[in-house]
C-alpha cells in the first residue's frame, strides 16, 4: 500500500472542525507486502474461456429481492457472478494484446471505510499511450463485445444506464477495464486496500506480456476519492 498518510495520531480541533487535509509530503511510502499485499514480482493469470452455464439473472439489491430470497440463493447469485467475471477476464485480458497493448498504468487511492483503483492509461507496442474511450473503441472496433455476449456475458453501463447499441457496448468495454484495475489491485494490495485508519494513493503498472503488477514507488498524488494539499 504504497503512500500512506496515518490519521491515528491526527487531532480533531473540536466537534464541529475537521482537521487539515494532508499534504503530499506528509505520506509515506509502505511496499504492499508489507501491508499485506503480495511480494513482487505480484502475478496474476487469465483464467481459460469456460463454456457459459444457463443464463440467470444477477443478485437483485436487497429492496427489489424477491420474497423468499434466502442464502442459497445469495450463494448462486455470487456464484454465477463469479463465473461471469471469469469469463470476462479471459476474453478481455488478451484482447488488450490483441488491440496492441503492452503494459496498462492504473491509479488507486482510499482510506477508512474503502479502496478505489482505476484505469490510467496503455501503453501501446510502439510507445504511445492511449485513454480510456480510445481503448475502449479499438475493443469495439475489434468485435469484443460480441465475442462477450456469444459467452453468455451481458453488456451493461452501470455509468449510462439509458445508452443502447454501439455507445452502450463501448460503455460496458469501458467498465469492464476499469473492473480490471481494481481486480489487479486487490491482487497487488490485499482484498482489504484502503480500510483502516489513514488516507493512500498510488499507482502500478500491469505488464500485459509477463502478467505480471508492479507497484509505482514514484506515483505522482493524483486522486479521486480522498484530498490532498499539494
């Protein structure tokens, strides 16, 4: 876990007045495998293209369950979704090679109650750096999400739920990726990154070739869910 701000030690002025938010230079760089992330080099697989099960739907939020919804039925549901996952991962995994990319630098960041990963950038086999909606085109344009819907898997924009047709598939691609960085950050940081008493940031480079994450021990404080005074 990588630049850590300790809010142990940190006083409260009083009830009603927050304490200063932290400055870049206050964290301090801990390794992941000595917060209890992997040690490196931190690798991970791509699951083999399993043939998919019969289509049920996912579990529904608590308020929309039906009567009767019961544990076995919580267990299916996280076990189909499970399954899902894994057939994403290993159509999605190698497609990012097949589009040509090479290596992909995701963020993270986080503290007290959660940890958030996202996607930076990839690294193309010639150098160049393409974002997020450009990558998510190129998937498009090379049929991945068909090849995901001949799976069984199905397209959703959880961040545009009204889009449909090609925006809603580029969409899906694009979140599916964005699932990867925080899949590939559980792996580097441990299953509970960003619970405990501080504040984190940081970054890491997935090497497509080597499967292999590597954390970024000179990530530059760039954040989405927590504050810092530059």
């Amino acid at each position: 876990m990588p630049f850590v701000y300790d809010e142990t030690q940190v006083e409260w002025p009083d009830e009603d007045t927050e304490p200063p938010r932290p400055r870049a230079d206050q964290f301090v760089y801990i390794a992941p495998s000595e917060f209890g992330g992997g040690r490196a080099p931190v690798r991970f697989d791509v699951p083999p293209l399993q043939s998919p099960l019969q289509a049920s739907a996912p579990e529904l939020p608590s308020q929309s369950r039906p009567q009767g919804w019961n544990a076995e039925d919580r267990e299916r549901a996280k076990r189909e979704w499970e399954q899902r996952w894994e057939r994403i991962r290993s159509i999605v995994i190698p497609a990012l090679q097949q589009i040509g990319g090479r290596r992909i630098y995701c963020r993270y960041d986080g503290g007290n109650d959660e940890g958030f990963a996202w996607f930076d950038s990839l690294e193309l086999q010639d150098g160049q750096r393409i974002d997020l909606d450009t990558a998510a085109q190129r998937l498009h344009d090379a049929q991945i999400h068909t090849r995901l819907r001949s799976v069984g898997v199905e397209l959703q924009d959880p961040f545009s739920p009204r889009a449909s047709g090609s925006l809603l598939e580029r969409g899906a691609l694009k979140y599916f990726v964005e699932m990867l960085c925080h899949d590939w950050a559980t792996v580097l940081l441990g299953r509970s990154f960003g619970t405990g008493e501080y504040s984190m940031y940081g970054a890491f480079t997935v090497d497509l070739e080597t499967r292999t994450i590597t954390d970024d021990q000179g990530a530059d404080a760039v954040v989405q869910n927590i504050s810092i005074d530059q």
